[in-house]
C-alpha cells in the first residue's frame, strides 16, 4: 500500500505512477487520518510513503499520521519513501526516517523528485517560468521511472535525493521557523470583486479548511489544519485568493496530466 499526501497534485502523480508500476493500493493520508490507522499487509505487499517537502521538512499532517500508524505485520516488507520538492529536501529524508524508525519500519530505498514550484508565501518565492516547468517535469518522468523499478524490484540501500548545501539549518532552524510561523491560514484572503463563487477552493482543499456555502464567498476556518500547500491558490480559476501581500502579482501552478 501507498500512503500518500499532495496538495498542488506534484506528490500524487508520483505516487499514482508508483501504484501503477507496482499495482498496490493508494490511500490519501487526509482521508484516513483521523480513523483507526491499524492495516494488515498482504503477503509481499510494499509500503511507500509518498509527500511533498513543507519548509525542508515533511508535512506536520503526515508526521502526526505516523505516531498513530500501526501494522499487524510489517516486520520483512519492503518500504520505500519519495518525497517531492521544487528544489533541495534538506534532512527531510533523515527526519523522516526517524519518525518511522518510531513505530518500528526502516526505508529500504528513498528518492527525491525535484518539481515545479508551488510555494509562494515568501516574497522571493514564485511558480516557475514555462521552460523551467516544462524540464522539471521531464526529468522526473525519468527519474520515477528509475525509482519505480527499483520499488518493484525491491531494491535495497537505493537514494536518489537533492539534499543540497546546509541541510540542518534548512531544516532544523528555517524550518522550525516554518511550522511555527509561516505555516497558517490567517493571511489567506479573497478578493471579492474577482470571486465568481464556483466553490473549487473549498473542493481541493486536502484538509477540508475551507467553508463554502449557498454560494457565498469562501473562508478559512482557523482551525489549525491548514497546511499551507496553496492548493486553493493555486487552483482559484480567477486568481480571486491571495496569501496577505505575498501572493499579488505571482503565478498560478498546479500539475496537469495533460501539459508537457
């Protein structure tokens, strides 16, 4: 089975590629977080985890999922991790490892997809151009492919990852400084006059933050769940949503099947 999170849909194309290739189940970490996280492996059965990086971190939703998963009979089943990121992971990985080492599972084999940037909530931060969009993409159809078979293999000590230059102070102090402070939905506003109400916000929101209703404008619930993945934003067909000054004038992005 594939546990697996995204918000911009850059994480479920990998894993929905991952599940094709080995033909295991997928199951989205927001559905079945907050129910009884017990599973029973079939004989031979895999378990991935598939996220995108928050902050040179993983997602704090799938940190938590983790304290709570347990498996009647994990011990000698491959398990893999593959994370996405619009440039380096820092110790992502290696924290993630831990978390998994917790409940008893170790890796076998990790990887790291380098994919169109989607964060947007720094003023230095933006979607990328076309042509840079266009050959990330390309060269991570190669790489899951790559990584596809070394999981349906069950290749052992297999790491492909961009961890990049001061690792532990990317994730450790920047991060920090993420979870505490920039991951929220308080800044996140509509814009009225551009709001046409057709309700896509509230729909593609993973976490379910987003009230919308009798075609009323949408808002936030302020209820700590937000993520900060700008999946709203960034699916907002009139570009009606912004993230306080952060977001005004910066690009839209969310994966498409169909773009090349």
């Amino acid at each position: 089975m594939i546990f697996y999170f995204s918000g911009t849909g850059n994480t479920k194309w990998a894993a929905e590629r991952l599940a094709e290739i080995t033909g295991e189940e997928l199951l989205f970490i927001p559905e079945i977080a907050g129910s009884d996280c017990h599973f029973l492996l079939q004989e031979d059965e895999r378990i991935g985890f598939c996220f995108p990086v928050h902050g040179w971190r993983p997602p704090f939703l799938v940190r938590e999922f983790i304290k709570n998963l347990t498996f009647e009979n994990a011990q000698g089943h491959y398990c893999y991790i593959l994370c996405t990121a619009g440039d380096t992971i820092g110790e992502t990985v290696r924290l993630f490892q831990e978390d998994l080492s917790e409940i008893g599972l170790h890796a076998d084999s990790v990887c790291s997809l380098i994919m169109p940037e989607s964060y947007v909530g720094l003023p230095f931060m933006d979607v990328d151009k076309p042509d840079k969009e266009r050959q990330k993409k390309e060269a991570a159809r190669k790489r899951i492919e790559t990584f596809a078979d070394c999981v349906l293999n069950r290749k052992k000590g297999y790491s492909d990852l961009t961890i990049g230059h001061w690792p532990r102070i990317n994730s450790r102090i920047i991060g920090g400084y993420f979870l505490n402070h920039l991951i929220t939905d308080e800044p996140f506003k509509v814009t009225t006059d551009k709001c046409i109400k057709c309700g896509l916000c509230s729909k593609v929101c993973p976490v379910k933050n987003i009230d919308f209703k009798n075609d009323n404008i949408p808002s936030w619930k302020h209820n700590g769940k937000c993520l900060t993945c700008f999946a709203c934003y960034h699916h907002c067909p009139n570009h009606a949503i912004e993230f306080g000054r952060q977001t005004q004038k910066k690009g839209q992005y969310y994966f498409n099947k169909q773009s090349k």
